[in-house]
C-alpha cells in the first residue's frame, strides 16, 4: 500500500503537467492564428485600404476610414466574448476554440480575395468591414477561451508563465503578419505590391489554420471546468454573463482600466506610427515594418520571462512597472520620431512594446481570469476583455490620427493620450486589493 500510492500520486502529477502542456501549447497556437489575422489587417490598412478600398475620398479621409474599418473589428469583439463566452462556459472551453480558429481563418483568406473598389464599387468597402466584423467576434471568443484553458489547467504557482502563450502568440503573430508583409514588399515593385501582392498574407492564413485544428484536436477539456460541471450537476443557473455581472461587477471596470496601457502602448507603434512616419514624415514603410518584426520577435522571449518573475514576485508588482514604463517613454518616443532618429526610435519603441507593453500582458491572464468564478470565468472575463479592447484600443490609431490632424500636424496630443492611459492604469492597479488574479 505505501508503495503504490507515492508511485499513483506521481502518475497523477505527470499526466497533470502533460495535460497543463498541451493546453498551453493549444492556447499559444490558437492565438497565434487568431493575432495574425488581426494584426495584418491592422498593418494592410495602414499601407494599402485607403488607395484600394476608399479611392474617391482624400488621402486622409480615405486613411481615417482605413483605420475606422480596423475599428469594427474591435466592436464586434464584446459580442464574440458574450456568445462563445456562454456556451464556452456550458459546453466547454475546447469546442468553443476550435471554432473561434476556423471562423477567424476562413474569413481572413476571404478578405485577399476580395475584389478591390475599381471592381466591385462600394461593395468593396460594404465586404471588407462585414470580413472585419466576422474577425472581430472570432477574436472576441478566442482570448477568453485560450487563457481559460491555460490558467485552469497550469500548476497552482506557475499560472502566468503556462498562460503567458497567450500573449507570446501575439507577438508571434506579429512577427509573422509583419515579416510576410515586409518580405513582399520588398520582392516586388510597389505597384505589384498595392495591387496584388497584399493579399498573399491573407491566403497564408489557410495553412496556419489547419495547423491550430491538428493542435488543438489532442488538447483535454479544462479539469477545473470538468469538475465544476460534476458539482452542478443538472441545475442550470441563469445566463453566465449575467451571473459575472451581478457577482463581480466592479471587475469588467477593472479589466478596462487595466488594459489601457497596453493597448495604447502596442497599437500606437504598431499601427498609428507606421502611419504617422509614412505619411506625415515621409520615411520608408519598411523602417517601422522592421520595428514591427523586432518587437514581436523580441517579445516571444520577455513576455514569458515577466511571467516567471510575476509567478515568483508578484503580478501587480511587475505590473505597475510596465505601466509606469509605457507613461515616462511616450514623450520620448515621439521625439525620437520626429526627429527621425532612427536609433531612438528603436529604443523607444522596444520600451514601449517590450518592457511596457510585455510586462503588462503577461500577468493579464490569471489575473483576469481569476476576478470571476470557474462557473461564469469566460462570459465573465472574455466579454470584459473584449469591451475593453473597444474602449482602448479599437479605435486608438483612429483617434490617434484624429489628434494629429486636429492638432495640426503635431504628435504632442497623442504622446499625451499614450501617457495618460498608461497612467489611469498605473492607479488602478496600485490600489487593487490583493487577492485571487492579484499578488
């Protein structure tokens, strides 16, 4: 008897940690098809979606419209979180990602294939945002599912590291959106490159697809999910966003407000300073496609480096940090780039991206997670990370080339709402209670 149950707990612990492995592997994938598809349209709009899409308007309007497109995406996402965030949470985490990855694939190809305004007419436009809506509410069902089935499965002291892929699938994605982009770009004069070379990262997506569904196949059911299905039994309590709402409302604000600094940190240099350089300071698109490439690249080794140090330290801790990290590099950053210094401009932007936005991101996922209970975890935070997503960064390029047209010209107004954001967050984290998602 005292042999065989040392020998019974340790397969119990080696068939724990293969089941923790596989579902982190299965999230990192998954996340990896989801943020490719939607950071590439983010970096195409940038380039191409005025002059293909939006020709019968200015080049700013047609810009404007660009980035408001790549806007759409993030409002359909709260609705993606509230309908595979229900059945996520009475079905099961797995299904749920399984087809959160197929519709974000499939309508990804759909959109390189989609014929351009010279074609179609404003039919054109009328499809790419109905292709953006349909990314917009996959997307909206992935993150709450992918962080789910990693925190839930991870060892009780390693949450954020097992979780942290995925967000190193995000900057796999950008990597590979950014990369595949740059690479076309310069294979081909830029003509080839407006007319038709945009849209072979798009089909790419297909195989990157295929791959995620081979992955995800072999992952389990989440066991903390399991168990709680087993102790409910056949009571069936009321919709699962509404229970998060009623037990936790104070939480959707929280993820709002916690998720500025890294919203606004990311997307202003991936997205509004490819633009801003390219039209306003007239510098090659490659410079900050190759930024793009390097931050992406470098995160895949920072974001799950926090994640040890927030296991070890403590989330909040790292946390704070990175906020404070993104508010005190927004004024330099856009020196850097005004003056076209193109050292600083990598510096600052590794600052911004990798310590600032890395730091923030890679305690996201348990500590999210971990503000609702196992019963109603994804309506809850799946639909307050996506509305969230809305609110700070959806439509953060868009607004960030407002400010500068507004202003004139000047980048003072969105170096100020870069900083500011980041400090809202810096306050509210400080003053979160310690406790469950929080050390």
């Amino acid at each position: 008897m005292s042999t065989t149950l040392p020998t019974a707990t340790m397969a119990d612990h080696q068939l724990a940690r293969s089941h923790a492995r596989k579902a982190a592997l299965g999230s990192f994938v998954g996340a990896v098809v989801d943020w490719y598809d939607f950071l590439l349209y983010g970096i195409v709009a940038a380039l191409v979606f005025n002059a293909e899409f939006f020709p019968k308007v200015s080049p700013a309007m047609g810009t404007l419209a660009a980035f408001a497109t790549f806007g759409v995406g993030f409002l359909f996402r709260p609705l993606g979180g509230f309908v595979f965030g229900h059945y996520g949470d009475r079905l099961g985490r797995k299904r749920m990602l399984v087809f959160t990855v197929m519709m974000m694939g499939l309508s990804t190809a759909a959109i390189g294939l989609l014929p351009a305004f010279s074609t179609i007419g404003w039919w054109a436009p009328v499809l790419l945002v109905s292709l953006r809506a349909i990314q917009g509410f996959a997307v909206g069902g992935e993150w709450g599912g992918a962080a789910l089935m990693a925190v839930e499965s991870a060892p009780e002291k390693k949450k954020a590291f097992y979780s942290s892929g995925v967000q190193v699938g995000y900057g796999v994605g950008l990597v590979l959106s950014t990369g595949l982009v740059a690479l076309i770009s310069r294979s081909m004069d830029n003509a080839s490159f407006l007319s038709w070379g945009w849209r072979l990262p798009f089909l790419f997506s297909v195989v990157l697809v295929l791959i995620a569904l081979w992955i995800r196949s072999s992952m389990e059911e989440s066991k903390e999910f399991v168990e709680k299905v087993r102790e409910r039994g056949e009571r069936r309590a009321r919709l699962p966003i509404v229970e998060a709402l009623l037990r936790h409302p104070k939480a959707f604000l929280l993820i709002i407000a916690l998720r500025l600094a890294e919203l606004f940190t990311m997307y202003i240099v991936t997205a509004f300073a490819l633009n801003y350089s390219t039209a306003n300071l007239h510098m090659p698109r490659e410079f900050f496609l190759t930024i793009g490439l390097l931050v992406g690249a470098v995160s895949c080794v920072t974001i799950p480096c926090f994640a040890l140090l927030a296991d070890r330290f403590g989330r909040r801790r790292v946390y704070i940090i990175g906020a404070l990290v993104g508010m005190f590099s927004a004024v330099p950053f856009f020196l850097a780039l005004d003056a076209r210094s193109t050292v600083w401009i990598v510096v600052f932007a590794v600052m911004l991206a990798n310590i600032a936005h890395d730091m923030v991101v890679s305690v996201q996922q348990p500590m999210f997670t971990e503000l609702f209970g196992t019963e109603y975890r994804y309506s809850g935070a799946g639909v307050g990370y996506q509305v969230a997503s809305v609110v700070g960064g959806g439509f953060a390029p868009f607004i960030a080339v407002a400010l500068v047209s507004f202003a004139g010209g000047s980048w003072h107004p969105v170096a100020a709402y870069l900083a500011i954001g980041c400090l809202i967050s810096v306050l509210v984290a400080a003053r979160m209670k310690t406790g469950r998602g929080v050390a």
